[in-house]
C-alpha cells in the first residue's frame, strides 16, 4: 500500500517537473524575442504566484521561483491593457507582437524536433518478433526457426509457449522502428504483405547467432498464418541508429506527425463533441497514468520521446485561436491590425477570464473521462 502511494507521488511530482521544464521553454521563447525586440520584461517566474523567492535579476527583469509547479510566465509591460511606455508590447508593430507570440509555440516545435532526432540518431527502438511456438509443417518449421518451450495447450489443443525462441530481427533487411508503427505490428503486417512470396528473415537465434533465411510464405487462413507462428511476442527493447542526416529528417517527420496527431484528435473532439463519450484526448490525470506507464514498463527512452510528443501537443494547443493561449492573442493581434481599432483594455482582460475559466472547465470536463478511463482499465 505505501509502496503504491510513494510510486503514485513520484510519478506525479515527475509529471509536474516535466510540464514545468517544457512550459519554462515556453515561456523562454517568448523572453529572447521580446527581450531581442526592446520590448520590457519585468518578470520571468518559473511556477506560479505566489512568489517563493526572488532568485535573480538584471536591470529591468525579476527571476522568479513561485509556489504553485503548474509551468511558468513571463510578464511584458502591456501585454494586456494600454501603456504610454513606447517599449511596451501593445505599442509594437504588429510583426514585432507576432514574432514574440509565436516563439513560445517555435521552442516547443524546436524542443520535440530535437529530442526526435536524438532518439533517431543515437537508440530509435525497434520492434523484433521473438518466437513461441512454431507450428509443424508450416515455413518457418520448414527453415528451421525454432520457437519455445511449450507450456500448455488450449482446449482446442492448440499449444502454448514460452516466448524465448530465435527472434526476427529484419524482413528483407527492414528494421521497423517502433515509433513509426502506427498500429504497434509492424513486422507482423509486413509478413502479411508479403504473403505468397519469398522474404529473407534476418534471425537471432537462441545462443546469439544471427543469419540470414530465406522462406516462402504461404497465403495465410483463418488458422494459419504466413509464416506458421504462434505465442509470440513483439518486445521493443532493441534499437537502431541512424546517420545525422536521415536522423534530422526522421525527427521533423515525427515532429510533424506528433503535431497532425494532436491536430486530428482535437477535430474529432470538435465534431463528435455532441455524441462524444470517449474523448480522444487526454487531460492531466491521463497524462499522469500514461507517464506512470511508460515510466514502470517500458526503456527510458520512451520517457524521451513522451516528452517530445508533449512538447509538440503543448505547441499545437497554445496556438489554437482561443483566448488566453498565445493563439488567442495572435487572433486578436491580427484583427485589431486589420480593424485599426484597439480593444477596450477592460474587455480584452474579461476576454482572457473569461477564455482561462472556459479552459479549466474544458481541463475538467476531460479529466472526468480520464477518471472512467482508468476505472474501466
């Protein structure tokens, strides 16, 4: 029981550490350009108000450490009302304003760009298809694949392994990283493809060999597959490195797949809303289980690149045309630009209330969804 409260706490704390490093990135974006720009900062605060400590400060900017772990700000003079200070944000140009709003959503593009192709070019997973049982007279028996110890059987008759036989490295010299396995079987749907036809398999075997065997794949039935498998297992604790330059490509490829993802999600949220029982997004307790997940099952290099997939999400979100996020603020950049007429001060910040308690209800809204989830799982 205490083991199981400690293991919950930490997890969260780790959860609230990782929104605070990607939100302070965030923010730091948003600090460089206004800074580059002249526009005044009094105050970067890593967490939220209230304030802890004063922990450093230059001519014109306080650093802040603040009580509530939630992310971090940075506070512009007039970024929200009227200001006779000829450096104060609402007096810019409108390109100067956009170029500040949207450098926190580039830090965070920038930030998952770079972990993806870390992960690329130093330890990408992949996934390998380690044996069970191999069923006699079928193409992997007939090339000598041999699979585990058998365990049981099923009332059919059908027999159990123990998944420990030779492993399946490569399908004609592909190696099927796990993060582009969108449905989590790469090499299983390749063997699928494949079917009626030759294929090399590079195989591991047991005593640490490896070779190279070529099989041909029958067409499969309701009972049998292409290959003649069974009780298998697809661990992902195997990895591959790429050369730089494939890396970069791999990690902007991914970057944009994380951001279209979010995207895709958050448009069926929008159209299903009405019948919607099961959102396709996750709030923070969602967050909360799936960094507890990767972080007790999986290498950490899933930890990574969790990261990176939040980092993209924090990215999309805060560009979303909807106030308070930064996306919001751009929107009203650009049409008070295109009206020439500035909000009333008053109304732009009951806008900003307004759009933030609209947020935290949304945040809840979700979380009890989160809540279903894990009672049904």
């Amino acid at each position: 029981m205490l083991s199981s409260i400690f293991d919950s706490a930490f997890t969260i704390v780790l959860v609230l550490a990782i929104l605070v490093v990607l939100v302070v990135i965030h923010e730091l974006g948003h600090f460089v350009v206004a800074r580059r720009a002249g526009v005044r900062v009094h105050e970067f605060g890593i967490g939220f108000p209230p304030r802890a400590k004063i922990i450093g400060r230059d001519k014109e900017t306080i650093y802040t450490l603040n009580w509530l772990p939630l992310g971090g700000f940075v506070r512009l003079e007039g970024e929200e009302g009227d200001s006779d200070d000829p450096r104060a944000f609402v007096n810019q140009k409108l390109r100067t304003r956009l170029a500040i709003l949207f450098a926190g959503v580039g830090m965070n593009i920038l930030l998952a760009w770079l972990i993806f192709t870390l992960i690329a070019g130093f330890a990408d997973p992949v996934t390998t298809v380690q044996l069970g049982c191999v069923q006699p007279g079928s193409p992997a028996a007939q090339i000598g694949l041999v699979g585990g110890r058998v365990i049981s059987t099923d009332a059919n008759g059908v027999s159990i392994c123990e998944t420990d036989g030779d492993t399946i490295l490569a399908i004609d010299g592909k190696r099927f990283p796990t993060f582009d396995d969108t449905e989590g079987d790469a090499p299983l749907g390749a063997l699928r493809a494949a079917a009626g036809s030759s294929v090399v398999l590079t195989v591991r075997h047991r005593d640490g060999s490896v070779e190279d065997k070529t099989v041909t794949l029958r067409v499969p039935t309701p009972t049998e597959g292409a290959l003649g498998i069974s009780s298998f297992a697809l661990p992902r604790s195997e990895s591959i490195q790429h050369d730089p330059i494939e890396a970069i490509a791999i990690g902007a490829r991914r970057t944009v797949g994380a951001s279209t993802l979010i995207l895709k999600s958050l448009g069926d949220l929008v159209t299903n809303a009405a019948n919607l029982t099961n959102p396709p997004v996750s709030g923070p307790i969602g967050i909360v289980n799936a960094v507890g997940v990767v972080r007790t099952e999986l290498p950490p290099v899933f930890m990574l690149w969790l990261i990176g997939l939040l980092s993209a999400n924090l990215a999309v979100v805060n560009v979303l045309p909807l106030p308070p996020l930064d996306g919001g603020r751009i929107f009203i950049s650009i049409l008070q630009a295109l009206t020439r007429n500035r909000l009333n001060p008053a109304f732009e910040r009951a806008v900003y209330l307004v759009g933030f308690l609209a947020l935290m209800g949304f945040l809840v809204w979700i979380s009890y969804f989160d809540i279903q989830r894990l009672g049904s799982g």
